[in-house]
C-alpha cells in the first residue's frame, strides 16, 4: 500500500514584526505624493539617483547624526564575507555615490526616494520600513543651495493643495556662537542645544528646570538638570527670547561665528524672496538644532500648520563634512529629507490629500461573451485617449454584479453595451460616483433609477469627449 500524503501544513498570513503592507487607496495616495514631490523637484532642475539598499557597513556607520550604534541598523554578513547593512538613511550613500566618482561635475543636485530600514521599536505609526525622499546639492558652500532646496519644498506643498505651510530655519554657527559667548565648553553644548530645542513642546519654565536643577514631568518621572550657573541660564533664556536676526545680532555682536551665521540667514532670506517664497511662509527660529554631530550650518524645518502636532514633515541642513568620510577633504553639501509614509498618514488623517481604492477611471462591462473582441476594441480606444480603464474580468454576466464590483473597487464611470447599444451604435456611460451619493439619498430603487446625473446613452462615436468632460465634472 503506497504512502499516503500528507497534507501541507498552512503557512500564516502574516508580515514581519514592525513591517506592513499598503493597501491600494494608501499605496495611490503615497504614489502621488511621491509623484508630485519629484515633479517638482524636476522642474527645479535637480536629477534623479538610486542607489543600493545594501551598503558596507562602514558606509554606514557613524553616518547617521555621528551615531555608531549598529543595534539600529539591519547588519549581517553577506556574500565574499563582506560586512553589510540594509541602509537606514539615504544621504550617507549620497556621500559614497559623490566620492567615489571624482570626475562627477559639482555641484551635483539630486533627489531620490526608496524605502530605508531601521531597527527601531515598533509602535503607533512607527516601522521597521518606511519611504523616505531626499534632495541635496553637494559640492557648493554658497547659500543660493539652502534657499533653492527651502524654496522647492514650500513649492511642493503648494503643488499638493496644502499652502498652510511655514518653513523654520536657523543656524548652527548662530548656536556655537551663542556657547562661545555663554562661555559653555564645547563638551557640554550638545546637551545644552537639546534641552533648548524642547522649548516649542515644554515652554520656557520647563526649559529653565532642565538647564538648571531638573524637573518632574507629566507623569512624575524625575528629569535630571545639567545644573548650569544661574548667569549661563539668563543668557540662553535671553537668546531664545530673540525675535529677529537684529536683536540675536546686537546680543552676540563681537561673536565671528555668529555673526558669519546671521549673515547667512540674511542671505537666504533675500534668495527666498527672489524665489517668490512668500515672506510670511518663513521664519527664523533660533530654537532649531538637529542633527548636532552632523550639520554645519544653516538647519530648516518645515511644519504644516493644519497638522501641528504630526512636527517637521521635511527638513535638513548643511552638512560639510559627510564625504569627507570618505576622502579626507571637506566637500560642501545642504540638503533634506521628508519620511513620506509618516507625512502621508498625518495627510489621510484629515482629509488633506485625495484617497482612491483604484487607479482606473472607467470600467467596460462586458454581457456577451461572443462579443469580447468588440468590447477590447472599446477598451483599447479608450485607453488610446489617455484614460486608465480596465474590462471585467470575472465570469458572472450579470450586469448589476458587474457593476457592484466597480462600486466596490471605486470605479467611477462603467460604460455599458447590450444588445440594444450594439444594434443603435450606441453605448450607456453611468456616473458610479453620482450613483453611489443617490443611493444613499434615496430609499427607493425606482426612484433612484429614475434619478438624473446617474447614466445617459449616446452615439458611439461621442464616448471620448463624454468621457472627458464628465471625468472633469467627477473630479470636481
């Protein structure tokens, strides 16, 4: 007696911890964001780059704001038993990309995108993988590269219908200049800076307990202070009071650094406007410190406004020193970053950006099984015209189930041809969209048959221009 099989056992349908899948009404979403981000971008003249999700390791570490801690990264060791990491940020390849090709003409403007990987803990809108997009200018010091990239970043968002836009920059030279005047070593100004950029969330009271004995937050946990000179604490609460580039100036005249910074910030400022940048969009705050084992100079946030508490949505800086790394020389560079993903769920959580289940526009229902070729060439017709269209796939005739799928998949226009349309050279175009808002206005199924705005038949050589002009009329 043979041996009888045993049954496969069933795999889990399931993602790995801190990984996800999107779903097409989110994927569409992100696509076009993606999409509008790189159009513009374009249009500033900046060219695109890939490169590897795999690095060495040594590529990576110590790349991301002077950390060179590989418990975030995704390390192992691959092939020919070279040390690799998935990359968990897109400008230290940049760096790599810039080195190792010295004949490469500078400065070199590009903008990527591409999902990066953390090792981070998983948690509410936090993951393991995520899509980041990046542009940078590398090879040039001047300040028109800061402005440029400010400027196509405030245009992106008014690409995206979300003009409530502001875009916060300050200086890094501003901040060392505040430490030299504060007489604060140079050991212990990173965790000075830090305490200062929480003054937006905790509010000067808080910040003054930090700096000096240490608070109790919230939720009674013990903050410990740094314990600072009651005089060192009035000169930062004193600079943070600052309002504009004057006053910082007359505080800390005397300090060169400072000075060079402000007068950077002052140039930018100029080239905003020469870029059409609407002056109320930007400000300058002195609180903005990122990245401190990283930027150099000029730092920038960009916050939206009707989502204040998603923070900065996408920011960057100069960084000088990133493909020295590499080279042994400093190299210029400014650039920024946005973490598309979190951007695209703080967007969907108020509506701001359109949410589609499907990325066809007109589904052909097809009845007769022996009039297929015709219905292709109908579809082939229409997507000739630019439109993205689909026929029914699946094997029910039935015209209503046919058309419950479009509902479903959210469809909005179903053109429809029977038997009468074949014979009269017609065709019947129903408005999903309007069908769909009748239906939930209206209990009676007679009545809402009868409803206009829901279906029309026209001649068959009028399908192109109906379709466009009620596409139109759907998407307004």
């Amino acid at each position: 007696m043979g041996k009888k099989k045993g049954k496969s056992k069933k795999i889990r349908p399931e993602v790995l911890k801190g990984f996800r899948d999107y779903e097409p009404s989110e994927e569409i979403a992100r696509q076009e964001l993606l999409k509008t981000f790189r159009e513009v971008f374009e249009s500033f003249g900046f060219s695109p780059l890939q490169t590897p999700a795999l690095e060495k390791i040594e590529t990576l570490k110590g790349a991301d704001y002077g950390s060179d801690n590989l418990e975030t990264i995704f390390n192992f060791t691959g092939p020919e038993k070279v040390d690799m990491a998935l990359r968990f940020e897109l400008t230290a390849s940049l760096a790599r990309y810039v080195a190792g090709n010295p004949e490469l003409p500078l400065p070199f403007r590009r903008y990527q995108f591409g999902p990066v990987w953390r090792v981070d803990k998983p948690g509410l809108g936090r993951f393991r993988e995520f899509m980041q997009f990046d542009i940078d200018s590398v090879g040039t010091a001047s300040m028109l590269a800061d402005a440029e990239i400010m400027a196509a970043i405030g245009n992106s968002f008014e690409k995206l219908n979300l003009p409530n836009y502001e875009i916060r920059y300050s200086n890094r030279r501003i901040l060392n200049g505040l430490a030299e005047f504060a007489k604060i070593s140079p050991e212990q100004s990173p965790d000075i800076f830090r305490v200062m950029d929480k003054l937006e969330k905790q509010g000067m009271v808080a910040i003054k307990q930090e700096l000096g004995p240490g608070r109790i937050d919230k939720s009674g946990d013990k903050i410990p202070g740094l314990n600072l000179p009651v005089q060192q604490i009035a000169i930062i609460e004193e600079f943070l009071s600052q309002k504009s580039l004057d006053s910082a100036e007359g505080m800390l005249k005397g300090i060169e650094e400072a000075e060079e910074g402000i007068n950077e910030l002052r140039e930018i400022a100029g080239y905003l406007l020469a870029f059409g940048v609407p002056a109320e969009k930007t400000i300058v705050d002195m609180t903005i410190v990122r990245g401190l084992g990283y930027y150099t100079g000029p730092v920038f946030e960009t916050v939206l406004k009707d989502i204040p508490e998603v923070g900065s949505v996408f920011a960057g800086g100069r960084y000088d020193g990133l493909v020295e790394r590499f080279l042994g020389k400093k190299v210029p560079g400014t650039g920024a970053s946005a973490g598309i993903d979190r951007l695209l769920a703080a967007l969907m959580s108020r509506d701001l950006i359109q949410s589609r289940t499907t990325i066809s526009e007109v589904l052909v229902t097809a009845m007769d099984r022996e009039k297929m070729p015709e219905y292709i060439k109908i579809l082939n017709e229409i997507r000739s015209q630019g439109f993205r269209a689909e026929i029914f796939l699946g094997e029910t005739k039935n015209l209503t189930k046919q058309l419950k799928y479009g509902d479903k998949i959210g469809v909005p226009i179903a053109v429809i041809l029977g038997s009468d349309e074949f014979a009269n050279n017609q065709v019947t175009i129903k408005n999903l969209v309007a069908g769909r808002v009748q239906a939930q206005e209206v209990s009676d199924r007679e009545e809402w048959l009868k409803a206009e705005n829901i279906q029309e038949t026209i001649d068959r050589d009028k399908l192109i221009p109906y379709l466009r002009d009620l596409l139109q009329k759907i998407k307004r």
